[in-house]
C-alpha cells in the first residue's frame, strides 16, 4: 500500500512537471513552489488545483507589489458605479501624493476624503463593496471587475494598515504569513463547501479558492479579503469542534476542516481548529486608535465599538436565525434543518395584559397540559363567513411613477400648497397617458410570480431575476446569438438588459448546480433556463463587461474631448496674459503697502489663493473692500489693464472639471480599450469549427478597436499636452505642484467676475480719488 502511495505521489509530480509548474510560476519563490508541491505530495489538492493555486498567489502578490513600489507617488484610477445605480458611473482615484480618494464624475472633483477619514472597508458579494468613512455616510460601489475590486481592497486595507501601524507600537510586516491551511468554507447558509487556500496575516485574512474550470475563472486570483484589524470582526469555535466562524459587520464565514491526508493519518482536526481560532482571535484585537476614540456623529451610533461588551457579549450568545447564520448541523449533513421552535413564554396574569394583547399572543406558554379544560363534545363551531363574491376586474391604465420630493404635512400650512386647488387647474389627461403609460410587454413569462414550479436558482435570486426577464422578448436559446452582436441598433440587446444580466451571472456553486443538471432543459422554469444558457457561453462575465465597454467609451471619448480642449485653451490664455500678470503685480503692492504698515514682513509673491480674500477685507466704508481699492487704482493710474479679462475669455464660465480629474477619465478609457483587446486575442477564431456569427462577431469587435484605439490615441496626446500646460502654469505662478486645477481657476473665475462687477459700477459713477 505504501508503494502505492508513492507511485501516486511521483505520477503527480510528473504531471506538474509536465505540464511546466515551476516555470509556469517564476515569480513565486523556490520554497514557495516546493510547499504547493508538498500539498500534492500530502494528497491535499490536485496537481491541477495546485496550478490554479499557484497562478492566483502570483498575480495576487504581483497586486500588493504592484501597491508597495512606489507607494507614496502613485495615484490608481478605477471605473466604480453607485450600487444600484448602474448608469451613475464615477472614477474613484486613491492618491497617494495627496493621501486623498477622490471621486470624479465627467472630470470634475465631486467628492473627496483624506485617508484618515477612512473607518473601513467591506468585501461584499460579486463585484460589490462597501467604504466607510468617519463624519459621512458609507459608500457602497461595483467594480467594474473582479480584478478592480481586488486591487481597489487591496489599497483599503493598506491605508487602513497603515493608518493603525502609525498609531500603535511596531508590528510584523504585512506581508508575513503567520499562518495557512487549506479548509472548507460555507460563504452562507445556501452555498455549498469550496475548498479555499486561507492565509492569516497580520490584521488580515486572505482566501484563495482553488476551484478549477472556467466558471471561476472571473473571481480573480484573491476571493475575499477579511479585515481583521479594524475592530469589528469576531472568531468563534463552534460546538462540533471542527469548524470555526469568522463574522464582521457584512459577511459571515463558516470554516471546517478538510478530510485529506493529514486528517486521515490521525492528525486531530479539533486541535488544528483551536490553533486557527487562537491565532486569528489575536488579530481580531486592534490597538487603541485615536480615530475609534473620536466622537461618533448621531449617523453613525450603529457601528460595532459604539456597542458596549455588555451587549456584544449578549448578541454573540444569541441564537442566531437561520438566515443569518449557518448551522453547523447543516455542514455536517449537507442539508438545512428546521430552525429550533423559540422557548416557552413565561405564563403572565391575564389581569397585566390588555384584553387585545393577551389575545394576540401567538407563541407557546407554560401552562401544564392538566391545565387546560377538557373539551366539550357538543361545542359548537362558529359559522363559517360566507365567501368572497367573485367578479373580474378591469384592467388599470399603469403609467410611470413621478418620484419626486413631497413637502412634508407640518410645512404645508405656512406653504402655497395650503390654498391648492386641484380643481383649478385642468390637463389634458390622454395626452399625458399617451406619453407615460407603461407599455405592455408579450413575454415568454406565463406569470410573475415563480408559481409552484420547482427551480434550481435560490428563490430571492430567481424571483428578481424572473421580474427582469420581463422585459427580454427573446428566448432563452436566442441568448448566446444576441450576446454575439455589439449594439442595440443592429439586433442586440439594450444596455439596460446587459446590465440586468451582469447582475445575474451565474456563481461557481450556479454552475455547478446547472452543470449536473440531467434532465430536460425544457422543462425547466424560465429562469433556469436563461441561467443554464448563461452557464454555457464561454467568458459570460467579460462577453457583458465588453458589450458595455464598447457602447460607453465611443461616448466617453466624445465626451471629454471638448472638456480637454477648454482647459487647453484656458491654460493658453492664462500663460499669455500680460495684463493678468500686471493687475497680480498691483495687488502685490498694495499687499505689501498694508503689511508694512500692519508691522508685518513683505512679500515677494503670493498664491493665487488670495484672490478669493480681497472682498473680504473691507476699509471703513463697509461696501468698500480691497479688490474695490485695486479696480480704483487701475483706473487712476493705467485704465488699459482694466480689460484683462478679455484676455482670459474661457475664464468667464465657473470652471466645473479638473485636469486631474480629466487625465484620471483618459486613464481608465485607456485600460477599458485593453480589456478589450485582450478579449479580442481570447475569442480570436482559432479553427474550424467557429460559427459564421462567431467570426462576425470577431470582426466587428476588431474594427471597432482600431477606431477606438486612434480617437484614444489622439485623446491621449491631448491630455498629456493639457497636463504639460497646467504644469507649466503651476511653475509660472509659484504654485505648489499638486495644486488642484478646478480649485485654482475657480479663484481666478470668481476674481474676474467680481472685477468686472466694481469696474461697471465704477466707470457708471466716475472714479475719485478717496483719501
């Protein structure tokens, strides 16, 4: 029997060694590769799962590298969208130089945070996640990948890291390992076991699936990442000894551990269990950081360290509900039980109850069963209530809903709304149907409702998906055909339907439900069947993810190319103005002049930051301010100057974007249109048997590259060219270099605007010279 087993272990190695393991991975270490092997060796994974394993370390140590080098003089820009809000796309930009996020719509700065805003971050299912900041509410975005949100958490939890590190004594490096095993883990109560490489590091819990196939292939190299550190996680050892939960304010994790060799060699799983429990129950306790001991705005009294132990001693002992949380029951017979009936209430008076009450208490009491009063044989039955008459109703005229902003009933009485008439105003009600009634669809969908057909999906999941298919007057066998052209006009699907399918890719655990499917797809409710489509059209995640890219960037681009050519023009304007200069010259003097005589050093320069202060220093006059003085001595003294703003015409407008904002859109365009190039190469027609639509599919996909490819080209040059301009202007003025653009020129703006205010008003009433 030994001899076997070592036959089996050298056939393995020839197979990794085969099939090229060593070189396959060269950027992971000898030892490295050497401890993978092992596990083959130990009958712990495959030699294919070992592959898949080693591919996913070595892209998700090339991640954190990639985060490491360099790390305090990179910005990374991201395509994010706000959570149900598909259409509200944002560019989320981590910068380092500035230790800011920032988050951008259409080039302009909309919001920003400093790092040390930061309270946490949250994996969530799919491509979500979850930003908490301290003094706002929570940010809940979708990547536009799964390789997006990985990079974007892997950045969180650095700060995070970092910001805790600063403030507590000196830590292990993040980057060492303290421990790692393989185990099974149950995401929640519905999922079945996948095996997970999971590695504990200091404040962090990262997990590997190893699953092999391509139904995994878009989960990228790193599955979740839990932060320990942050204060709101929680380990537990659960009775039956061989499994552990890791529970934070978002997701919920049940660990087992794996039957494999070790296990099957006698190694007690239950001490392996402690030693896991004890080792990440040390992470879970963070330092003391100042942040967590700031006051808590009234918004945020929900978050796990406004809770005393008191209660979070009394919550964790709590039965959990089954929806919550997963029983252990459950993992050791594959199968949900029924949830515990709730304890007896205690028997009450009915003398302290009210008469309503004590009839609406549903639950069990104590009552012993002598007690109760034995029954009669002649009690007689209320009479049942005569039925419901039957008629058919007509049906509704459904219109579209106007969600707007009611003014609420204490502010109607001091409102003009208190003397409204309906009555007194009269519309035309078919037109107004005409436009907003709700189109009827013929659906392929007998009912909305999933009726009493069996269905494989989770219900939650197939009853919302069941609602979107409404509006898909297709088959579910035409899907992979329409997934096979680019746009709508030509017979595809509309953006609204990709996007409704993106939310509803089928998970690995999907695939394999559908997968092992043998009976008639036929007979399947509808929704099984647009799943089973999705879980055989190869690359279905990126196929939708390229489908969206293609149809938005042509739009993107057309964009932000007038926006690029303004702050073109604009920077031109501001580096040639002479005059601009000289009025920035005057208003030195006068400074000086005042500060000098205020006991004050002189200057030899400001920043143009004090253009936004002139109004608010007044003289004696309260309707006299500085900038009235600078306009009254240019007109006394050279009234040409006066006319600058002529000069700097593209200033007359507020400027609302940013060329930070701007170069970080050009950005992401520029990794979008290698998504799709890389999908180019991926579905490029390899032999024979590809279908007429396939190679036409290819062909459209590569013509609309090449065209996207040279108006990105052109963009780009733009935008380097827009960047050297504003640096030269930062240089000009004495600017520090990352001085935001659409704060700078929004100084300037204002000052122009408030100029040519006073120089109206001046020339209307003559200028004097006042003492």
């Amino acid at each position: 029997m030994l001899e076997f087993v070592h036959e089996k272990t050298d056939a393995a190695f020839q197979d990794m060694n085969s099939l090229g393991f060593p070189q396959s991975v060269p950027q992971l270490s000898q030892e490295r590769i050497l401890e993978i092997m092992n596990r083959v060796k130990n009958k712990e994974i495959t030699a294919d799962e070992a592959l898949n394993l080693a591919e996913r370390e070595k892209n998700t140590e090339g991640t954190y590298s990639n985060c490491q080098d360099s790390f305090n003089d990179k910005q990374y820009n991201f395509n994010v969208y706000k959570y149900r809000y598909r259409w509200q796309k944002r560019i989320l930009q981590i910068d380092f130089l500035t230790k800011t996020i920032y988050n951008i719509e259409k080039g302009q700065l909309k919001k920003q945070f400093p790092f040390s805003q930061i309270k946490s971050s949250a994996d969530k299912e799919g491509l979500r996640f979850m930003i908490s900041f301290y003094g706002h509410q929570n940010y809940e975005l979708e990547a536009a990948s799964p390789g997006d949100k990985e990079n974007i958490l892997a950045l969180l939890n650095k700060i995070i890291q970092n910001k805790m590190t600063s403030s507590c004594a000196r830590r292990p490096s993040p980057t060492y390992v303290i421990h790692e095993g393989l185990l099974d883990i149950y995401k929640d109560h519905k999922s079945g076991k996948l095996k997970y490489l999971v590695k504990l590091k200091e404040g962090e819990l990262l997990l590997y699936n190893i699953s092999c196939g391509e139904a995994d292939e878009n989960s990228g190299p790193l599955a979740a990442a839990i932060l320990l550190s942050a204060g709101n996680a929680k380990v537990n050892k659960e009775n039956e000894g061989d499994c552990f939960s890791v529970q934070t304010k978002e997701s919920h994790y049940l660990f087992q551990m794996p039957v494999n060799a070790q296990t099957k060699l006698g190694v007690d799983s239950m001490k392996i269990c402690d030693k896991w429990v004890e080792l990440i129950r040390k992470q879970c306790s963070p330092c003391k950081n100042p942040l967590q001991l700031q006051s808590v705005s009234a918004d945020d009294t929900y978050e796990y360290w406004s809770t005393s132990d008191e209660e979070i001693n009394r919550m964790s002992n709590k039965k959990p509900q089954r929806e919550e949380q997963i029983s252990v029951g459950d993992v050791k017979t594959g199968a949900l039980r029924s949830a515990p009936a709730s304890p007896p209430l205690p028997a009450l008076p009915s003398s302290d109850l009210p008469f309503s009450a004590s009839k609406q208490l549903l639950g069990p009491t104590n009552l012993e069963p002598t007690s109760l009063p034995p029954l009669s044989l002649d009690l007689q039955l209320p009479v049942p209530p005569p039925p419901i008459p039957t008629y058919t109703s007509q049906p509704l005229k459904k219109t579209k809903a106007f969600h707007w902003d009611p003014v609420p009933q204490e502010k109607i009485n001091k409102s003009i709304w208190a003397c409204y008439n309906p009555d007194k105003r009269k519309i035309n009600i078919s037109k107004i149907y005409h436009q907003f009634r709700i189109q009827e669809v013929q659906s392929t969908l007998s009912n909305e409702s999933l009726g009493n057909q069996a269905i494989l999906l989770d219900s939650k999941i197939a009853h919302n998906f069941n609602i979107v298919l409404k509006s898909f007057q297709i088959q579910p066998a035409q899907l992979k055909e329409k997934l096979l052209i680019l746009y709508e006009d030509k017979g595809g699907l509309t953006d609204e339907q990709v996007m409704a399918l993106r939310r509803y890719v089928p998970t690995p655990k999907d695939v394999q439900i559908y997968q092992s499917f043998r009976g008639s797809v036929s007979g399947l409710h509808i929704v099984d069947q647009f799943m089973f489509e999705m879980c055989n059209i190869p690359h279905i995640n990126r196929r939708l993810d390229i489908l969206l890219i293609i149809r938005e960037l042509p739009r993107c681009m057309r964009d932000l190319q007038p926006l690029i050519k303004k702050k073109i023009d604009m920077c031109k304007q501001l580096l040639s103005s002479q005059r601009f200069v000289a009025v920035l010259e005057y208003i030195l003097v006068i400074g000086n002049y005042l500060n000098e005589n205020a006991g004050k050093e002189k200057a030899k320069g400001f920043h143009l930051s004090s253009l936004a202060k002139m109004p608010e220093l007044r003289g004696k006059e309260k309707s006299f301010t500085l900038l009235h003085a600078l306009v009254e001595q240019i007109l006394l003294y050279e009234p040409d100057l006066a006319t600058f703003p002529q000069e700097l015409t593209e200033f007359e407008a507020v400027p609302g974007t940013s060329v930070k904002g701007l170069s970080a859109e050009v950005d992401v365009l520029g990794k979008e249109l290698e998504n799709i190039v890389e999908y180019k190469k991926l579905i490029k027609p390899k032999h024979h048997k590809t279908t007429t639509q396939e190679t036409q599919f290819y062909r459209d996909l590569k013509a609309t590259v090449q065209q996207n490819e040279a108006d990105h080209s052109q963009l780009s040059k733009d935008n380097g060219h827009m960047k050297k301009l504003y640096s030269e202007i930062l240089q000009k003025y004495g600017e520090a270099e990352g001085q935001d653009s659409q704060e700078l020129f929004g100084w300037i703006a204002a000052f122009i605007r408030d100029f040519k205010k006073i120089h109206a008003e001046m020339q209307a009433g003559g200028v004097t010279l006042r003492d």
